[in-house]
C-alpha cells in the first residue's frame, strides 16, 4: 500500500499525472512557440509535473534510483520555473527564465517517459533490453534534439513578450 492505494493503483495515478503533465506541457510549450503564456494550461502542466515528480519518491526503494535524482532535478526547475510566473510575474529576465525551466521541466518528464517506455513495453524491451543499444540512445538523443530546437525558439520568442 502507498498512500492508502495498492501499489498498482498508486502507479496508475503516476503515470495519468505525468501523462497529464507532458499532454500539458507540450501544449503550453506549443503555445510559447506562438507567443501566447496559456495560463490555465501552464498552471495545469506545473501542477501536474510536480505531483509527477512528488509521487516517484513514494515507490517503496532501498536506495537512491536515477529516477529519484531526476525527481529532485526536476522539482527545483518547477520551483524556479513557479516563481518566475506566478511569483516573479514573468517581469524582465524571468520571463526568459520560466520558459527556459517549463521547457526543461517538460522535456525531463519526457525523457524519463521514453525511458519507462523502453521498460514497460514488450517491442520496445526487444529492441533494447538494457537501454544500451542503439534504439533507445537515438530515441533519447532525437527527444533531446527536438527539445534544444524548441526550447531554443521558444526562448527568442519569449524575449518578444509572450
């Protein structure tokens, strides 16, 4: 039991809240291509996000995983990224600095999605059962690649008052 649920229950509540999360993200990051904020949509991809990232530390472990370090990584972008748009209200720099953290934020929620993935499912597990092999390093490093490219123009946008 975690927090009241079985283990398979509370993992269904993770992955609908990262689910949730990158469906968000992705929408707001669409929309700071546009050079439009999204407030509801971006209040959604944060809280979302941060619930992704509170709820991997209640998986019962011996130690301290990779997944846990890009747990903490990712909740201190969310808590630069929150006080740069709701604290900060995204006056001079920190306009900047909130894209910046949402986009990295997103793509740490992706990277670790692509990861599970290569986990979870049979085809994938097949093509790189030790996520050493070639299928899982290209898919990780076009996941990179596509968010560097998004984030770079979203963040020249973001200059231009978005």
């Amino acid at each position: 039991m975690i927090w009241g649920m079985t283990t398979e229950t509370f993992t269904q509540v993770h992955v609908v809240l990262s689910l949730i999360g990158i469906g968000a993200g992705l929408i707001v990051m669409f929309g700071l291509l546009e050079g439009r904020l999204l407030d509801r949509w971006s209040a959604l991809f944060l809280v979302a996000t941060v619930a992704t990232s509170v709820t991997g530390f209640a998986f019962p472990t011996e130690h301290l995983l990779p997944s846990h370090k890009v747990g903490i990584l990712s909740l201190v972008i969310l808590a630069v990224a929150t006080l740069a748009r709701h604290g900060l209200r995204l006056v001079g720099a920190w306009r900047r600095t909130y894209v910046l953290c949402a986009a990295i934020a997103l793509y740490l929620n992706v990277f670790v999605g692509v990861t599970q993935a290569f986990q979870k499912l049979p085809a994938l597990v097949t093509l790189a059962p030790t996520q050493t092999e070639p299928p899982f390093v290209v898919a990780q490093l076009m996941v990179l690649a596509l968010f560097v490219a998004l984030t770079t123009v979203a963040t020249k946008r973001s200059g231009r008052g978005a």
